[in-house]
C-alpha cells in the first residue's frame, strides 16, 4: 500500500538525490539507468515504514547498491541485452591541436576510459570500488548489499582496485595509440579481416548507439566481420579525442554528422570501440568542424 512520505522524508531524498544519481552512474556507466534506479529507491522509499529507517542517507545507499547490483548481475548474465555508457555526455576535441576552451572541456568531461576500465570487473568488484574508492561508503554497510563480511569485501574491493591500476592508461593517446586506431581504420576500409584481427584484443567490446537503442557486439572475430560499417557514405573525415580517447568523427557529403568513433587501446591493440550513428545523440553532441 502506497503512503505519504513526510516533509522530512521528501526533503532528505531530495537533497540525496544528485549523490545517489551519481553513484548510481558510476556503477551502471549508464544516466539512463541511473535515473532508473533513483526513482526505483523513492518507490522504495515510499512503501517504508519511516519509523524502521535510523539512517536515511544509509537507508538509500543500501537499496541504490542492491539495485544497481541487480542490474550488473542481470546484464552478466544477458550480455546480448542492448546496454552501454549515454553518450550525450561525450566531449569530442580535435585530437591535432584543441583551443584553449576545448582542454577545459576535456578536462572537466567523464572519465570515459574509467568507465570502460570499470566494464571489466565483476559486478560485486564494481560496486565495492565505486562505493568505498569513490564514495567512502565503509566496508561493513558495501558487505551488507554483498552478503558479505566486511573483510571478504575489503579483499574484493582491493582485487577491484589492483585491476583498474593495473590497466587505466592517461588520457593523452600517444602516437602509439593514434597508428594502432589508423591501422585497424586501415584494415576495415579495405576489408583486410586478418589485418583487423592483428589490432583487436580478442574480448574487445563494440558499442554502438543507433537510432533503435545501443547494441553490443563481444569478441574480436564478430567485430572484425561486421566491420563494414566503419565505411559507408563518408565524405568528411578527422581525427578527434573523444573525453580523452583517440577517436574519429565522419560527416555525410551534405556536411550532416554521420559518426563518433572512440577506441580504447591497451598493449598495442583495441579493447573497446564505442560508436554514435544515432542522429539525436549526435544533434546533441557540441561537435568540432569538418577539417
């Protein structure tokens, strides 16, 4: 049976609002989702008996992280589910020489390479990284949404910590990362599937955000033969940092935007390839001009 929330109630949730979004976020990679998972905890809320909640602020991080730790485990185990990071977020610069205006912006921009790092921890290891590293929740209450001792998620929230250490590179590309992207560019122009293969790790993950929904393609072999769609009616091509990747951006011959492309490289070859062909996500994107 719904009830009415306090003024107190209303008043702490709204002002918890923009933190629980925000982890939220940084455990799902997705606003979408995010927003999702916020309004699922004030349902939540609502049907709670306000007397049984000591800690409010505690209360909704708990039922932020289970949530949010349903959806990891469900999209675990459903990886062909059409999911991935929002991409109206995404700061495109030219990779050659960005304006003073346009370094702000990268720098003030999602760490896009982190949520991609993120992708490949484990769902538990996720939430135990965001919540303590970038949250401070303590151990004890993350062990609770886990089912797990506060040690047993101290050992999982070091295990998550060691792999994002282990494998989150800077920002700038390098020209390493720039001949490894004009390669596998190379590569799909020209239809050379063997020459893709060489420059794709072999659980690299494609993400691309159509007009129908974000889809994901996983493993080296699946994004080498649908790399067709790398070519296409490309008038207009240069390339650009993308929130601090190195990336592409192509125009249509009527200057319209036809695509963002950010890869993600790590020792010598790709691991993530994201793409926006959606027109609405690209309209909303501030983009550079042609070259």
């Amino acid at each position: 049976m719904t009830t009415h929330p306090s003024d107190l109630v209303t008043e702490t949730f709204e002002a918890q609002r923009d933190r629980l979004r925000a982890l939220a976020y940084r455990v799902l990679g997705s606003h979408a989702d995010a927003e999702d998972v916020v309004q699922e905890a004030w349902m939540r809320l609502v049907r709670q008996d306000e007397a049984a909640i000591g800690n409010l602020a505690g209360w909704l991080t708990t039922v932020v992280g289970r949530i949010s730790l349903d959806l990891l485990r469900s999209r675990q185990a459903h990886p062909e589910t059409t999911y991935g990071h929002e991409f109206a977020d995404l700061v495109v610069t030219p990779a050659d020489e960005p304006t003073p205006d346009e370094q702000v912006a990268l720098a003030d921009s999602v760490g896009f390479a982190l949520l991609v790092v993120l992708d490949s921890l484990t769902p538990s290891e996720r939430l135990a990284f965001v919540l303590h590293d970038m949250f401070a929740v303590p151990f004890q209450e993350i062990g609770q949404i886990l089912g797990k001792s506060a040690d047993a998620t101290k050992m999982i929230a070091s295990r998550a910590r060691r792999k994002v250490q282990a494998t989150d590179r800077p920002a700038d590309p390098g020209r390493e990362h720039q001949e490894v992207v004009q390669a596998f560019r190379a590569a799909a122009l020209g239809g050379d599937f063997e020459a893709l293969l060489r420059v794709l790790d072999p659980n690299v993950k494609l993400t691309v955000d159509t007009p129908g929904g974000v889809v994901v393609t996983l493993g080296a072999t699946a994004v080498a033969s649908g790399a067709r769609m790398f070519s296409g009616e490309v008038a207009r091509q240069r390339a650009v940092l993308v929130n601090g990747v190195p990336g592409h951006m192509s125009w249509r011959s009527d200057g319209t935007p036809l695509s963002v492309i950010a890869f993600t490289v790590a020792d010598g070859r790709i691991t993530d390839i994201h793409i926006v062909v959606d027109p609405a996500k690209l309209a909303s994107i501030d983009l550079p001009a042609t070259a």
